[in-house]
C-alpha cells in the first residue's frame, strides 16, 4: 500500500480508489475485446 505523506479524507481516497479500479477493468475489458476482434478478423 502506498502511504501517502500528507492525511486524506478516507471518501476521498476510496472514490480514487474506486475510479482508478473502474479505469483498470475497462482498459482490461477493451483489451480483451479486442483480441477476441481480431481472433475473429484472422480466422475469417
């Protein structure tokens, strides 16, 4: 975990939180459709 140096409003670090593990699924969930895309595009 990283400590920040400086005291955070525990909303405020979990809604961080929260956005940064939203970005990361969707990145993941992007990636992945595009493998499928082009797995697809290949075997056609």
């Amino acid at each position: 975990l990283i400590h920040w140096p400086f005291e955070v409003d525990r909303t405020k670090n979990s809604t961080l939180l929260s956005i940064i593990l939203i970005i990361l699924l969707n990145r993941l969930s992007l990636a992945s459709n595009l493998q499928s895309i082009s797995f697809h595009c290949a075997h056609n």
